[in-house]
C-alpha cells in the first residue's frame, strides 16, 4: 500500500503488484493444494499437512535466499493455526478461520485509520519509506489521498469478507477456497492498480500533492516488488 502511495513514474504491472510469478505461486499454492486435497481424499490431516508443508517450503527458501521472512512466517502462522483449528473441530471450514478474522481486521484498521485521519497508507510510508510524519500530515492534500488508498483497499477487504463469511457459515469448504484464491492476488492487484490510478493523476496536476520516493544511497529508484503473501 505505500509503495503505491509513493506514485511510481510508471504503471505497475499486474505481475509486479503480485510480486512476480514467484510471489504469486508462493501466495496461491498452499491454498489450491487445500482446496484441491480434501474434495479429492476426503483425509483432513493429510490435506491439511500438505498446505502446511508448502507454507513452511516458502520460508525455507526465503530463509535460504536470505530474503524477507516475515511474509512467509505470516503465511505459515496462519496456515497453522487454521490447520489446528480445523483437526481440533473437525470442520474442514475452520482452516480459513484465521484468514476470515484478519480480514475483518484489515478492514476495521483500514477504514478506521481514513475516518481517523490517520490513513494507514501514509502510516506504511513514513513506516518505510523513511519520511516523517509531520511532512504529510499537516498537509491536507496528502492527507486525502492517502485516506483514499487506505479506504480503497478497506473496501477491498470488505467485499472479501461480506463473500467469504457466508460461504464459512454456510459450511461450503470448496466455495471458501475458491473465493480466498479469487478474492486474494487478483482482488490486491485492482486496488493497487486503482489506488495507483487516482494518485498519478494528482501527481500530473501538482507533483508535490504526495511525497515520491526518495532514492537510498548506492541504490537506484526502481520500487522493489511488492510481497505476494500480503494480499493472502
């Protein structure tokens, strides 16, 4: 979200947004080998154990490769503790749980922090981005763009959540795997791609109407690609 609101000189691509093919097969993988599992063998723990396995693969490599671990500890923080929610219920539905009670979070944070005046998108930007606060904050321009990023991608996660609740307790397993890979890369690229949108065209009328990103010595500004397992 703030690499976003930091406004790239160019459009970022769908590919970018998802963080690569990489990060897109790190966010998507363990959720279809669930939801493609259980229908199949009808074993919970077996199913279960492979979506473990492949969330743990992702760490061990980002571990290897001596890249970000956050991302993909997240990832198999979540996919663990949906794994034992699910055996200890004996509910195939419990596994996307944790997911469905942090989207609901997303959201309150989201829309909580644009309706505070306290956006989340300038937040993460002055997080890493090594920009104070006080530069967008007393800046009323700054202040609404980034109230309407964080609000974009709020009502993002609140589409998600107002689909996925029902089908979690209408009970339907194989609905809620289909609707957490549909609703997860595909659903973070639209808001990038529209929160993007809305800020090049400020940019273009007045280039001070947000705050760029700000080279690090010895680097060049090419934005990294953003972490895939963000959007799970």
């Amino acid at each position: 979200m703030a690499d976003i609101a930091s406004v790239p000189a160019q459009r970022p691509s769908v590919t970018h947004l998802v963080g690569g093919a990489r990060g897109f097969l790190e966010a998507v993988v363990p959720g279809a080998l669930l939801v493609s599992f259980y229908p199949l063998t009808n074993r919970l723990g077996l199913s279960l154990g492979v979506a473990l396995a492949a969330s743990a693969a992702v760490a061990a490599v980002r571990l290897a490769r001596r890249e970000r671990l956050v991302p993909a500890i997240g990832g198999l923080v979540v996919t663990g503790a949906g794994a034992a929610l699910a055996l200890r219920s004996g509910n195939a539905e419990d596994a996307y749980l944790p997911g469905l009670v942090g989207t609901l979070f997303l959201v309150v944070v989201c829309l909580g922090s644009a309706a505070l005046r306290w956006p989340l998108a300038g937040l993460l930007l002055t997080l890493f981005g090594g920009q104070p606060v006080s530069s967008w904050r007393g800046d009323p321009r700054r202040l609404r763009n980034y109230r309407v990023v964080t609000t974009v991608f709020g009502l993002g996660y609140a589409v998600r959540a107002c689909i996925q609740w029902p089908l979690y307790l209408a009970g339907s397993f194989t609905g809620m795997g289909i609707a957490k890979l549909v609703l997860g890369m595909p659903l973070y690229a639209v808001c990038g791609l529209l929160s993007w949108a809305w800020l090049r065209r400020l940019n273009r009328r007045d280039p001070q109407v947000v705050i760029p990103r700000q080279a690090r010595p010895g680097h060049d500004t090419a934005r990294p690609a953003l972490d895939a397992t963000t959007a799970q």
